[in-house]
C-alpha cells in the first residue's frame, strides 16, 4: 500500500468510521457506520481523495475524460480528483426528484461518448452506484470504470454493481474490514455502547470467543 493510500485509511478510520448500533440508509442494521464525507470535505482528506483515486485510475490505464457521480457522495471525491488530475472533468448524477425540477441528469461535463469513470464513496447495496453508471450509459457516456472508497462487503453490493458495470471493472479503494481493523489499531480500547455478551467480533463480525479487552473471534483473538 503507497504512503498515500495508508494516509487515507488512517483518516477514514479516524474520522469517519464508529462503532455502536445504526440503521442503515438501506433500511439494514449494523454495528458500525461509515461517513466518508467527513474525510473526503476536510482539506487533507480531499487531497490524499484525489491522489489514491487518480493513481488507481492511471495504473489502470483507463484514461478517462471525465469522472462523475450519484450527488452527494460522489461530490467530493469528483471535485478532489479532477483538481489533482488537471486535465480530468467532472460531472454529477442528479437524483430523481431534482431531474423533474430541471429536466436535466447529468450537471457539468457534456460531451457524449467520452469515456468516464463512475465514483461513489461508500458501496453497500451498489444502488447510488447503478443509479449513477445507468445515468452516464443513458447520457451517451461510455463507462469505462467504476471506483468506490469505501466497500462495505454485504446485501449484494459488489455482485449487483458489477452487474451494471459490465464489461467495465469495478474496483474499491478500501473495505470497510480494512477501515475497521485501522480503526481498532488506534483505538486501544473497545468503544463506548459496544455490545459484549454474543457480540460478533470487531474485525469480521463472526461470533467472539473473547470479549476483553476487545471483542474477537477465535480467528482474530490474538
């Protein structure tokens, strides 16, 4: 992992990820929660955001024209890619409600059959993710990658947007195990309101066999 890249897990992990009880946009419950925006709208977060994704853009060689995304998470991680770019434009997906009010999708860069790269920042059910690459296709765009920051690994996410990506890669920065572990580095203790009896472990989420001083599995007790 580059410098850069560890830069950013770590500030994901420190101002971005808690443990506790959520309900989930998609209506799920878990027992950590995910705000990129927190870490993607800070000054030094926005520009490690911009160096990791266009880095992994070029190592891909995807040479996009522009990079684009579902408002509002995507938001700041277009703006941060095309300033570190130069030459990269961006573009945003507007939900549906706001294309009535307008009449248009797709704010920002326009020239149809450029290639793109689909970014959001957290992927659990993929749905923003789909909304977005379904958006550019229908605009004229061709998708040539689609980029997450986040990975949550649950309801089907990954097989259901790479579905919809098809034949373009999908490809994640992080996953939310790996936010998850840099997380608990830093924190030397088990946070506030975690539960303790039949608790899933920190890391993975599989039954604990110890739950002091933290809350692991058979696996990850060490």
């Amino acid at each position: 992992m580059s410098s850069t890249r560890q830069d950013l897990l770590r500030l994901l992990a420190a101002k971005s990820f808690r443990l506790g009880q959520f309900k989930l946009s998609s209506g799920a419950t878990s027992d950590y929660y995910i705000d990129c925006r927190t870490s993607t709208l800070a000054a030094k977060g926005a520009r490690l955001t911009g160096q990791v994704f266009l880095e992994e853009i070029r190592v891909r060689g995807w040479k996009p024209k522009a990079i684009g995304g579902l408002t509002l998470g995507a938001d700041p991680i277009v703006v941060a890619v095309s300033v570190a770019s130069g030459d990269v434009d961006g573009f945003l997906v507007r939900k549906a409600f706001a294309r009535r009010l307008t009449g248009r999708l797709i704010e920002g860069y326009q020239e149809k059959g450029a290639r793109v790269v689909i970014v959001d920042d957290v992927c659990t059910t993929g749905s923003s993710t789909i909304q977005a690459i379904e958006a550019a296709r229908e605009f004229g765009f061709e998708v040539v990658g689609v980029m997450c920051l986040v990975e949550r690994q649950e309801a089907g996410g990954r097989p259901s947007v790479e579905k919809a990506a098809f034949p373009a890669p999908f490809v994640s920065i992080f996953t939310a195990t790996d936010v998850r572990q840099e997380h608990l580095l830093q924190n030397d203790e088990t946070s506030p309101g975690m539960p303790v009896a039949g608790a899933g472990c920190e890391i993975c989420g599989r039954p604990a066999v110890v739950h002091s001083p933290r809350i692991r599995c058979e696996a990850h007790k060490v």
